[in-house]
C-alpha cells in the first residue's frame, strides 16, 4: 500500500466500539471533524484493526473510521475480529467438517454479540461493513515501518502477497482459512492472533477473560530466552513454576524472532497495561485495553527510524457509564 512520505503518520491502537474515547483521542492529536469526516491537514491516522466486538459504540467507531479511510485521511489493517466476523457469516469449505469458517459456538457468538446486537437494526450497513472488511489489507509494508495486527512473519506475508500484492483477501481465503495447515490458516492465525507456545502437558489456565486454554501467548522478538516466563506475552502471567521451567533446543528453534535491526513494527491485539512505551527501538504495541477501561494509544511518527518514547499519546477511558 502506498503511503504519502510527505505526511504524517498518527498509528492507533484496537478501539473496539469505543467511538467517543476515539474522538478524544483525535482532539488530542489535533484532527477535526470538517464535512462530515475527522481531519488533519497534515496528517493521516493509521488504524491497527479490532474496530468491533465488546465496546458500547461500536456501530459509531465503524462510521468514524469509515469515513476517514473513505476520504483518505486513514487507512485501516485487518484485525482478528474483523476477520473472525468474515469466518461467521462465510461458508466453510466442503469436507472440512463444519458449516461456516468460525464456527457458531456459545464461545465465538459470545465474542462478537455486542457488535450483532448493535447492528441489529441497521442489517445492511452491517452486510456493507463486511465487504469493507475484505479491502482491509492484513498488513501494511511503507518501508522505513510496517503495520500487522499481532505479528509480523516475513515468510507468510511473501506467500500472502504472491496472492494477493496488497495484502487485501477474499472470500475464497477466507474459506480456505478453516482448512488446517493451509496457507490462509497459517497466516490469518500468526498474523491476526500472533504466536504461542503449549503449556506443559496436562495445564491448563483460565485467564481474567473467563477462557480456559492450554497454550500461553509469546513473544515474536526476544534474542535469547531461556524459560517460559521469558517468552511469555499476554496480561495473564505465567504460574511461578512454569514460568521457570526451562525452554527446550527445539522450543527455541521454534520461535520467530523479528530482529532487532528490522524496519520499525506497530502492532495491536495484546492488551497491555501501565504506562505506553516501546517494546524495544523498533517495536511497539499500542493496544493498552481501551474497552477494559485503560488507554486508548497513538504513536505519532514522523521520519524517525527508531522508536522516540515521547511520541505516545494516549487518552484515558472513562469509567463505567462513562465509557466508549
């Protein structure tokens, strides 16, 4: 995708319907609403996905971001709800053994039904925000810094773009997406929801989420670990003695390492806390839990190569009530 090195770069972070906590944070990065549409006369907002699911505006958010990316003041990647509400309403393949790509479970209608109750009302705006969904790209490549929601793996994205140039999918991978060790599955699972690791046979670990799984979320960057705990990245710490527990030879060749010297990478999905900072010089993720009531984030970039970690803008979400 082409970017404009003449402009600005506002990147923010998943919003998930919290449309009024997004209009502040434009305000504080000195947009404006002008016909209808936010806009900076500089500048451009780059959205890292996870527009939808669970926020009390969601429909709101949707518009907003829309009508930027519609004018050219934005541009938007996908992000695993994006993709996960695509994989609902899309067939699954013949033989795959289920009857659409994400399944009807009480757990996946569970995740997007604030985003269907909200547009319970307005069913064909929502069948149109489904075919905006497909020419969001999975990932954004300008150069000097790189977009994806969760994690950036250079060897899936060749193979995306030898398909698809732009990054942009179909429905035909969506489909493919529900055929195991796929192309589409692999990437649409690294790219949108990044890496993981087991946990050590027979854990399992119920989160604040309320969901119980049997792998824990690691880090794509790390040089040299040597236990669990250092690879870990997720707001659920790792018990104690697990965290302890030493990585194995092929636990460690297993591991994607983007390095250090890399173009800059933004990405979303992980919900962090506390204080927005950098990763590392290269790295940054600017999900900070705004539907949790945290920090709605932006980094503005200019033409640094290397991540200033005064450049976080943030606004706080209100409480409840308040929120969204």
């Amino acid at each position: 995708m082409h970017l404009d090195p003449r402009r600005g770069y506002d990147l923010i972070g998943d919003i998930h319907g919290c449309a009024h906590t997004l209009e502040r944070l434009l305000v504080e990065l000195d947009y404006r609403p002008e016909g209808g549409v936010w806009r900076h006369k500089r500048r451009m907002a780059l959205f890292l996905g996870d527009l939808i699911d669970r926020g009390p505006r969601i429909r709101e958010a949707l518009h907003l971001v829309h009508g930027m990316v519609e004018a050219g003041q934005a541009a938007c990647i996908m992000g695993n709800h994006e993709f996960s509400a695509l994989g609902w309403h899309t067939p699954a393949p013949a033989g795959s053994g289920r009857q659409f790509v994400h399944e009807h479970t009480p757990r996946h209608a569970r995740l997007l039904q604030e985003t269907q109750a909200q547009f319970e009302r307005y069913p064909e705006e929502w069948r149109d925000f489904l075919g905006w969904f497909h020419r969001l790209p999975l990932f954004i490549d300008a150069g000097r810094f790189r977009l994806v929601h969760a994690c950036w793996d250079a060897e899936l994205i060749d193979g995306v773009r030898a398909i698809h140039p732009d990054g942009c999918i179909d429905e035909a991978f969506v489909r493919e997406s529900a055929v195991p060790g796929s192309l589409a599955a692999r990437a649409a699972a690294r790219l949108l929801r990044g890496t993981d690791m087991p946990l050590p046979q027979g854990v399992a670990l119920t989160g604040r989420d309320g969901l119980t799984r049997t792998a824990f979320r690691t880090k794509f960057w790390e040089e040299d670990p040597q236990t669990y705990g250092d690879v870990v990245f997720q707001p659920d710490a790792l018990p104690e003695h697990i965290a302890e527990r030493p990585l194995s030879t092929a636990q460690k060749a297993n591991l994607l390492l983007y390095g250090p010297h890399e173009p800059l990478l933004f990405v979303g999905h992980y919900w962090r806390r506390g204080r927005p900072a950098p990763i590392r010089a290269n790295l940054a993720c600017l999900d900070y839990s705004a539907v949790m009531h945290g920090k709605l984030v932006a980094y503005r970039l200019d033409d640094e190569t290397r991540l200033d970690p005064h450049k976080f803008v943030w606004v706080e979400v209100q409480p409840p009530g308040d929120a969204g």
